[in-house]
C-alpha cells in the first residue's frame, strides 16, 4: 500500500501495473483485493489507474503471464458505448518493438486506423535527444485502450500470445475476433494483410503489393542456395509456427523444432506444417522439451542451420553449426531490436540473416581452390 502511494506521488504515473511472482501466489497474497483496497483508501489519485494480473512463474512460461497481462489491459480499460469507431484492434504477440512499428506502418498504407496493444515501439526503443523523458511518448494510450471496445474487429497476432485477449474482449464487449499467427514470411504476412484489409474494407495498396513482389523476387534468387537446407529451431510457440511455415516457403526442411512452452495446439499447428513436406521431423513442447534435448537431436543427425534465442550459441559453437538469432531473449548481440522480422519487409531481413549465415561458413569453411568473390 505505501508503494503504491510512494510511486504516485515521487513519480506521477498515470498508470500502475502489478504483477505477481512465484512467492507472492506460493503465499497467497489476494493481489485483487490489496488493489481494490488502495483505491478505496484513496492512494490511486483521481485519474490514475492500477491494474494487476496474476503470473506465477510456476505455470507455463513467459508466455503465459504475457497473455495474463494483456488480458488485464482488457478486464480494466475495454469499454463498450452505442457508438461504434471505425477501427480495428491489433493485439500484437511478443515480439520486437520494430515489429510492432511495421504493422503500424503496413495498417497506415492501408489507411486503416488500428489500436496496437501491447505496443513497446517509441518506448523500448527511444531515440538519444540528449533530453530526458522519464515516459516516453510512444506505445498504446489509456483513452485507445478504452476505445478498443467500440472496435470493428479483433486481430489477435499469435493464439498463445493474444487469443485469450481477444476472446475476453468479444465476451465483455462484443467485439468479434479472429487469431491469426504472427505475419512472419510471405503466407503468415499474406494472411494478416488480407484479414486487415477485409476487417477495414479497404484495397490492399500497390506499395504492399510491391513489397510482396520483392520478397517473392529475393527468395527466387536464394532458392538454390536454400533448397534442402536442414534447420533446427527453437522458443516461442508463436514466433515458430509461421517460422516453420516460411521455412518452408523457401523449400528448407525444419527437422528439429523446440518450445518449452506447453499447449497442444503447437505440436498440431506443427505437424500440419511438416507432416507432408517433412515426414522426418521431430517436434516437441512442454517443459520436457529444452535445449538439452535439442542438442541430443543434433548430435544424432547434424543440421545446416539453428534459429532461435541467445541461448542456442553454445549448441553452434559445439558443433560449428551456422547461427541466425531470433526470439527472446537475444542478449549477447545488440541493435536487432531495430529491425524487424514481420511483415515483407521483416522477411527480407530475416531471409537475408538466413543466407548470410549459411554463406559465411562456406567462405570460412571451404578449399582455397573454391572460395569465390561471386555467389
């Protein structure tokens, strides 16, 4: 209670969000009601918001308590009035605040007026001014959360990430959803371009179309340099599922895929990707399924390239194996979070991490007689 008085008044936020631990739900603290007992006391000033969700760290994973908080966003702010706005909401999955900058930019080709929630761009990513700004002036505001019950539509972008939002949402607000898998590679961004451009009513723009056009064009060009390639990926349910999906597209066969986060709906999602192109595959989630096991997997038959989180480059150091990272966390490199992974333009960048890789351990790695300055 006095944190929460000692935080509004030394640093006048206009909202508070609590969050619990491990030991917190172990003891059983009734967080919801230390909540309703500050403002009923008066130690939320008039206008300010505290908000809490519960996320034991004992239940699921990281994953999980995401999906916890931006249910909460909803449960406190959603509202529904008789006017409808002629807008769409986005509920973006864990991803980088770049990638939340390119859907904002791709619904703004569009024209279509979107609230993006949770939304970290301009707030994990602020330019150096030289000035302090203790908030930043970037991401989603209160009044755009409240709006989203008057919304169109519900996007929701990763079912583990974002469904159980968007469902909350429909029940409280009525506001129809559909889930889609984060637009990573050219089917995932296909499909979210589309169900944006049907949610709004709008034309899909030739500056999309074109940059459609590119990517199709670079992976025309990568294909005999990809083809075939064996890939063991790894981490979040949501970021791998169109992951494999691209993978795929660009005719590479994902043989080994890893999440520690559990839920069936992944190795269903999983299997209806590679059943077919990728019969070897060998794919597992849950609290079983870890580096350990991938590592296993890798030693028994070897792969041409790993994707996932900084925690992969002990296993390619171990078996010179070239190393694309993705994910969260990534904590040995610095400035990815600037560029993103969705969208065409996100794929480009993605597929040319992907090649690069591959290309530079041929350079390192064959004769004298065959390195060559050209492709």
């Amino acid at each position: 209670m006095q944190a929460v008085e000692t935080i509004f008044t030394v640093y006048n936020p206009d909202i508070i969000a609590v969050h619990t631990t491990c030991l917190s739900e172990t003891i059983g603290d009734d967080v919801n009601q230390i909540a309703q007992k500050a403002r009923d006391e008066g130690k939320v000033p008039a206008g300010k918001y505290l908000i809490h969700c519960n996320t034991p760290s004992y239940v699921g994973s990281h994953i999980t308590g995401y999906s916890n908080q931006v249910v909460s966003f909803v449960k406190h702010f959603s509202a529904r009035t008789v006017t409808k706005k002629n807008q769409v909401n986005v509920i973006c999955g864990w991803v980088e605040p770049s990638d939340m900058r390119e859907i904002k930019r791709i619904a703004k080709q569009m024209e279509v007026k979107i609230v993006l929630f949770p939304d970290t761009s301009d707030v994990l990513d602020t330019p150096m001014t030289g000035k302090h700004e203790f908030y930043p002036r970037g991401g989603v505001t209160i009044p755009e959360l409240i709006s989203t019950g008057d919304s169109k539509k519900t996007i929701a972008l990763g079912p583990f990430c974002s469904e159980d939002a968007a469902i909350q949402l429909e029940n409280k607000c009525k506001v129809k959803f559909e889930t889609l898998e984060i637009p990573i590679g050219l089917k995932a961004t296909d499909t979210f371009v589309t169900a944006l451009s049907r949610a709004a009513g709008v034309k899909v723009p030739d500056s999309i179309t074109d940059d459609r056009g590119r990517l199709v064009d670079m992976i025309t060009d990568m294909h005999k340099y990809l083809y075939g390639k064996r890939v063991a990926l790894y981490g979040d349910p949501d970021i791998l599922t169109p992951l494999t999906e691209f993978l795929l597209t660009l005719d590479m066969k994902p043989v080994y895929i890893v999440s520690g986060t559990p839920g069936k709906r992944f190795t269903e999602s999983i299997e209806s990707l590679v059943s077919n192109k990728v019969p070897e595959a060998k794919y597992k989630n849950g609290e079983r399924a870890d580096m350990f096991l991938l590592h296993q997997w890798i030693k028994q038959e070897g792969v041409d390239l790993l994707i996932g989180n900084s925690y992969g480059k002990y296993i390619a150091r171990d078996e010179n194996i070239p190393f694309v990272r993705l994910g969260f966390p990534i904590i040995d490199r610095v400035g990815h979070s600037y560029f993103p992974v969705v969208g065409y333009t996100g794929a480009m960048q993605l597929l040319t991490k992907i090649l690069g890789a591959i290309m530079d351990k041929q350079d390192a790695t064959c004769s004298e007689e065959k390195i060559e300055l050209v492709m």
